[in-house]
C-alpha cells in the first residue's frame, strides 16, 4: 500500500467529515484511470459556522481530472474532491453542518498550541473494503497519544482520531493481461501422498472395473471372491492375482434394479459351500410395487452358481421399492441373520409392529430338520408370540449393512436416516431401536426432528451417530481384526455412500477418528481370510484396500506450508496466482482470496467440457476474513495419483500465523459465527463428482480479477493463457458455454442468475453420481425440466406444508428448496453455513415467483 502524508500545524478541537460523517462512513466515488492517485491538500478554514474559533480543512480525491480538474498533475482541484474532514479549534463538534449529528467520538478538548494535525493517506486495493480498490484518510494530532511519539510527523494508532474510507463505484480498466510473466513457484507443492492418516486406500485389483457394486464376499475356502452387480449379476474373480472376473451368475432379467432396489446382498454358507442371495423383485398384487427375495442356490465346482437350485427362504412384500435393507451375515451361533428395510413408507408404521418383517434385523436357522426351509432359533425374542418369530430386533429405517466382531460376537448394524442423522448400532436380541420415533438420539414429529417430544422408554440409542453435514447413508463395514494395520484393531470401521468417507469408530473410548477419503461413493466393504478389509466405490465400479501408509504430516502452522510468506503469512508466497469466480459459494458473507500454485514446468489441461484440470503437484488456497480479521486458511493439494487432499488452517487472533486442524472448530470471529470445518467435511463439496476443485472451470474463471503485482484488471483466461498456463490454446467450443454471471448482477437475467447461484451452492452434491437425496441436477446450462425438481415431490420433510413441491412454479412457499435455503437448523440447505443468504433467498424466491411452469 502506498501511503502518503502532510501535515498542518493548527490547534486540535473537534473532528467531522462533510461527505463521510465523522464516524468514518463510506463514500462511493467515481471511477478513474489506472493512474490516478489518491491525493490530499489542507488548507485553513477561517472562524464560521463550520468552525466558529476556526481549523482546517482535509479534502481527499482522485487525480483523476473529474470536475473540470487536470488528470495526472499532482493538485488536487475542487471538482477532483471526494471527501472533507474538519478540525476544528476548541470546538466539541456539536455544530456538524454537514448534516451529521457531530458526533465524532472526540472529548471536544481544546489541544494545545503548535501541535500539529498529521493526515495519513493509504491506498486500498480492491477487496472487501473496497471491490475496486480506494483510499483510507486518516486524521489526527501528533500528540503522542496512545503510546505515540509526539512530534514525530508520523500518525501512530492511538492518535487517529478520524477515519474516511472511499471507495472507487466501478471498476477500472482491463488490459490485456493482468500478469507479464508466469510466477516461480518454488515452494508450494502437494506434500506427501493423498492419505495423512496413517491407512490408504488401494486399487486391489487395478484390471478389475465392475458395474455399480453393491457386496463382496469371499468364500469359505479363503480362495475366490464374489462380487454383487446391484443390476443383478454375481462376479467372481481369484483372490490373489485376479485380472479379470467372470459372471458366476445372471439374474438381470429377474432382478428389479434401480435407485435403492436390485441384487443387494450375498453370503456363503459356512461349512457347506451353498450362496444366499436377497434381491428386489417386482410384485404384480395390487397395493404392492417390490417384494424382497431371500434364495439359496448351490456352487459348481467351477465357481459359478447353478440358477436351477434356487430355493426361496422368504418372500417379504412392501408397499415402495426402496429402504430395502439386504445385509447378510452368518452369527458366532450358526444361524443366518437378515437386515430388512421398512420399505420406504412414511410415516414408517412397519418398523415398529412386531408382526410385520420390514423394518427388523431377523435370524433364522437355515439347517433345520426336515425339508422346511428354515427353523426358528429357540432364542429368538418373540418365540413365544408377541410378534414375528423371526424378528431378531426391531425399529429399523434401511439396516444397510452389518457385520460381526469375531473378537466378541457383538452385532453392528449402520442404520440410514431420513433428514438429519445417520447411526451406528450395538445389536441385542429384542433390542428396540427406535425409527421412526426416534432418528439417531433424536425424537421426531411427523417429517422432522424435533427433541424432547417424544417417549424414548423402552428405546436402544445407537452406539454413534452423525448429522448429514457429514454425509447422508451410513454404509456399516466391519470391526478391523487383521494385522496389517495393528492401531485400527477393535475399531469399528464404516463410511458413508454419499461422501465418500471412511471413519473408525472405537467402542473402547467412544472416540470416532477420520480414516481415509475415496472421494466416490462406499456402496460396500469386505472382509478377506485375514481379516483385512476391502472397499467397493459403486460410481466408479473399483474395489480398494485398507493399507498401512506413513503419515508425512502437514505442518502444524501454514507459515510453514511455503505457500504463504513464512516472514509475513498474511501474504501468499510469491508462486500465487491470484482468482476470483464468476458465481461465489455463500459463506456467512466472509471476504475470500483465492491463489493457485502450479508446480514448475507443469501447465493446466482446458477441456472442452469446460473443466481446467490442474496438473499433479498443485494447490488452491483460499482464505476467509470478516472485516479484515483472518478467520480461516483452506489448502486443496492434487498429489501424484491424480487424488486431492484437503486442510483447515485456522488463524491465531493475532493473525500472526494460523494452525492446523483436524476436526470441526466452531467460532466467532469479529462478531459473525464461523465453522472450521474437519478434514472428513471438506470432501463433502470437494467431491469427485463435482470435480474436486469446483473452481478450476472455464465458466467460472472467464472473469476479470484484479493482480496485486501488477495493479491491474484482467480477464483471467486470456492472463492465463498469455503467461503459458495452459497446455494449449482452450478449445473454440469453450466459447460456446453458456456464460455464468455473477448471481447478484442486476444486468443478468433472473433465470441465469439463478440458476448461477444454484450450480454454486446446491450442484456440488445435487448432480448425478453426488451426494444429494434424489435426482435433482442443479448444474448450470440444464434446461428447468432437467434439473428434475419441478413439481417434483420432495424426498425428505415437508415442514406440515400441503402440495409441497421440491419447487413450486410461481409459489416460494410451497417449494422446499426456497424453505431450505431459508432456515438455519438441520435442515437448512446448503448445510455449511450459520446464517442465510438472503440476498440469494431473495433471488430464488423472485425466480420461483416468475416460472409460470416447468417448460
């Protein structure tokens, strides 16, 4: 910042501003040319009424020759002013004949003879004080106040007696690039792997891709895996060493596959080497849509599975085809226990009737005497009447997956909620868990969570349990028994379909620690003959490995990072690129700075879906301030296996630095609410899907930003591309994209702008293979039809709203997404904010008020 001062010796009385208001208010002033200066003159104001025992006067402006002024030579002329400050004698400021009330904050006392006023004038570059950059006027008496030097001709903190701010209304002109060379990057590159927890996630067999995997299972000789294809087929590939699987059995023409439906579960037997399989079928009754099938089938001895065999053990109807449960695990007591939905009613009524089989973990006794096809196990809770024989436990949403800890033949079944929590449950016989009561440990009334209304007697809590700011389907893996990672053995390890994720979660302590994130979507694990587990990603069709893997650490404080000044951290290091985006995520209204750092010699890939793929090796930082109070610092690192890393920096009060860390942090930083997120939240928006990055688009970087090396503005693409950036020129047809605006520009149109604001703050989950409910597409360029959310029903609550819609043409309070953007409990959407947007539920509302229909 460029600071230029004058001084004029006049006694201190009272100080006010003519333009600003003595409180230092904002003046927005006329734009100017690149170089235009801010200057300052003084001059005596005889006694009046302004003044009556007389002062000075401070005016301020642009040299920018407006008024009838000369541009560029140095003298401030009257048209030229922007702002006057007042000083006056002996005054206690009470007259302000500017039309302020006069008060200035100062004690009104008279000074003292010869002290000198000392103005201070200092540039702003553009920001959030000012978008286009500005200047800041300060006055005071060099006194020596506040710990100052008196007589010093310098204006220390404690003598500043006024402060004006003006700030340039529009922005100034663009060159043809906005940086003259490429920046050396020297310091800040992806450190370590993509995994800094200590466990991996490995391709277990590179040249194996499947089909929407939903289960994996190996057999009871420890030789041969089997993998479930959700649209009906059976894979089965060699344990060790496998390159290619084979189809063990084809029931896509029986199967009923789609959204939660389809072949879902599978288990062998353990001593006679027979498969069970459960499956969605379709049911042609009135009043039913899907039954969910149990059969059994036999095994040739060349590993594939002989259809002719079939035997049904149940046959369970429901009124939906989804919330359909699947899970099957063979019990430390021999009998075979079965997770069950609830179908997908709601109110979900079926979970707590005893008689009825959905909703319930059930057990059966597949080796009975005789030709039935299965026994009940004489312990079964509701043996004795009471309820379905079979019913092992009940009041369950979608029992997902379950598994059994070898080590103490305990139960654990991940539960997937509806709006709000995802559980984890210990499993007892006749245990009671709750849905749709309850919702994790909390009570429900009628679609949403609402604590302390309801009876929880007779209710088992879950052992664990999340809100879906951190993912949306619980997927239960598996209590780690094996060797190879010695400090994850006792610890229940699970993830979560929607994000991505893996945690651990430890019975001992309670504790529940982050493992490792995918970044796809965990549809399944597995367990082999050493108890190591496997994963399965259902949107890229792979399966991985739970590895060991050393931990490189970040570094505790991000002054040590290289990507900021280690003397300075309040600067980026001198390998930023700085960027702005056309439509910005909405964070609690927090000032963000934006820098790419590309590794040396390595250029961006502009494809022609308008994606800017960075290369290996680098990084995005983005920085968050509330009036000018460094808040928090994000780091997203592009590691060599093409997979991204994430961190949270966040800033030390006396932003001298700011520090790791790991898990959500909840703060207040110049009076607004702030959330730091942990590193398992971060994944959430920077998802596969959504491309990581997010930012990295063309139609999100064809804007012009402004260089602070340079003082220029610029278009961002054509600068990139002038300092040899990209790899080659951007593809023609990139041109042709639709153009995003910025959602509050008044001169775009108001389904653009929109729809601008929904891709930004909604379609990094709602889009396909993302982690939002449903299959609303909130990506900008759809037509309104292809977003599916017109006159669409909604998936989760309704609020008690009648003909509630996702979005209701013309009617914001019929439609969901308008009431979700608009609360700030559970249920507000997007979920990693404190406050609303309300200049964005504004623009949704007029946009929903201005469809006349879903064309």
């Amino acid at each position: 910042m460029e600071i230029t001062r004058t001084r004029a010796g006049i006694l201190f009385g009272a100080l006010m501003s003519a333009a600003c208001g003595s409180d230092g208010g904002v003046t927005m002033v006329t734009d100017a040319g690149p170089a235009a200066r801010w200057l300052v003159r003084t001059a005596e104001e005889p006694p009046g009424d302004r003044c009556p025992d007389g002062g000075i006067s401070v005016r301020a402006g642009l040299d920018d020759g407006a008024g009838g002024g000369i541009a560029f030579d140095g003298e401030l002329q009257e048209g030229e002013v922007q702002d006057v400050a007042y000083i006056c004698n002996g005054s206690d400021g009470s007259d302000g004949s500017d039309g302020s009330d006069g008060s200035d904050g100062s004690d009104g006392s008279d000074g003292s003879d010869g002290v000198p006023v000392v103005v201070d004038l200092v540039e702003l570059e553009p920001g959030e004080r000012c978008e286009f950059g500005g200047s800041l006027v300060r006055v005071g008496l060099d006194d020596g106040d506040g710990d100052g030097t008196a007589g010093d001709e310098i204006l220390q903190e404690g003598e500043v007696d006024s402060t004006h701010e003006l700030c340039r209304q529009t922005r100034p002109p663009t060159v043809a690039t906005g940086l003259l060379a490429r920046p050396t990057n020297t310091t800040c590159t992806a450190i370590g792997t993509s995994r800094t927890q200590g466990v991996a996630l490995e391709r277990a067999f590179p040249d194996i891709t499947l089909q929407q995997p939903v289960g994996m299972v190996i057999d009871p000789s420890g030789n041969r895996w089997y993998a479930i294809e959700q649209q009906g087929r059976v894979m089965t590939f060699p344990a060790a060493g496998a390159s290619t699987a084979t189809i063990a059995l084809d029931l896509t023409d029986q199967v009923f596959s789609g959204y939660e439906n389809g072949l879902i579960g599978i288990t062998f037997h353990p001593t006679d080497g027979s498969v069970f399989l459960y499956f969605t079928e379709h049911e042609t009754r009135t009043g039913f849509e899907a039954r969910q099938v149990l059969a059994r089938y036999d095994v040739r001895v060349d590993g594939t599975i002989d259809r002719t065999t079939e035997e049904r053990l149940l046959v369970i109807p429901q009124s939906k085809p989804d919330h359909n449960g699947g899970a099957l695990q063979f019990g430390p007591d021999g009998f075979l226990y079965v997770s069950v939905g609830d179908g997908g009613d709601f109110p979900a009524t079926t979970p707590q009737d005893p008689f009825d089989l959905n909703g319930k973990i059930l057990r059966i006794d597949v080796d009975p005497p005789g030709a039935l096809p299965y026994a009940i196990p004489p312990s079964n809770p509701f043996v004795g009447g009471g309820g379905a024989p079979e019913v092992f436990a009940l009041g369950f949403r979608n029992p997902w997956r379950m598994a059994f800890d070898p080590a103490t033949d305990e139960l654990w079944v991940g539960d997937v909620g509806l709006t709000s929590y995802e559980e984890l449950d210990r499993v007892v016989a006749g245990g009671n868990y709750g849905w749709d009561t309850m919702e994790g440990n909390h009570c429900r009334q009628e679609d949403i969570v609402a604590d302390g209304t309801c009876s929880t007697t007779g209710f088992v809590t879950p052992e664990f349990e999340y809100k879906h700011a951190f993912g949306c389907a619980i997927t239960m893996g598996y209590p780690y028994r094996g060797s190879a990672i010695p400090e994850m053995v006792g610890k229940i390890v699970y993830g979560d379909f929607c994000q991505g994720m893996v945690w651990a979660y430890d019975p001992a302590t309670g504790s529940n620690r982050f493992v490792v994130d995918r970044l796809g979507t965990v549809s399944s694990f597995a367990r082999d003959a050493d108890g190591e587990l496997y994963m399965l990603d259902w949107f890229l069709g792979t399966i991985h490995k739970l590895v060991p893997e050393a931990d490189p650490g970040m570094p505790e404080r991000l002054s040590m990072t290289g990507c900021v000044d280690p003397a300075d951290p309040l600067r980026a290091a001198e390998g930023a690129i700085p960027y702005t985006v056309n439509a910005s995520f909405f964070s609690d209204d927090a000032y963000k700075q934006r820098y790419l750092f590309l590794p040396e010699g390595e250029t961006i890939f502009p494809a022609s879906n308008g994606n800017l793929v960075v290369p290996p090796g680098s990084v995005l930082m983005k920085t968050f301030d509330f009036e000018g109070q460094r808040a928090e610092t994000r780091i997203l690192q592009k590691h060599e296996d093409g997979e991204w890393s994430m961190y949270s920096y966040q800033w030390l009060p006396d932003q001298s630095d700011a520090i790791l860390i790991d898990t959500p942090v909840d703060t207040n930083v110049n009076g607004h609410d702030w959330t730091l997120p942990g590193r398992d939240q971060c994944v959430q928006c920077h998802s596969t899907p959504a491309g990581v990055s997010i930012a990295m688009s063309f139609q999100q970087l064809d804007a012009v930003g402004y260089y602070p090396e340079t003082g220029q503005w610029a278009n961002q693409i054509d600068t990139l591309e002038a300092i040899g950036a990209f790899r080659f020129t951007p593809p023609a047809e990139l041109d042709d994209l639709p153009e995003m605006p910025d959602p509050y520009d008044p001169t775009a149109s108001l389904d653009d702008r929109a729809r601008s604001w929904l891709n930004t703050n909604c379609a990094y989950c709602h889009r396909p293979g993302g982690s939002g409910y449903g299959p609303a597409d909130y990506r900008f360029g759809n037509t309104l039809l292809e977003t599916n959310v017109c006159d669409q029903n909604p998936i989760g609550s309704k609020f008690g709203i009648i003909d509630a819609k996702v979005i209701a043409p013309g009617d914001p309070d019929r439609s969901m997404l308008y009431q979700r953007i608009s609360r700030t409990d559970s249920y507000r959407m997007h979920p990693y904010r404190n406050t609303v947007d309300e200049p964005g539920r504004e623009l949704i509302g007029a946009w929903i008020r201005s469809l006349e229909g879903c064309d």
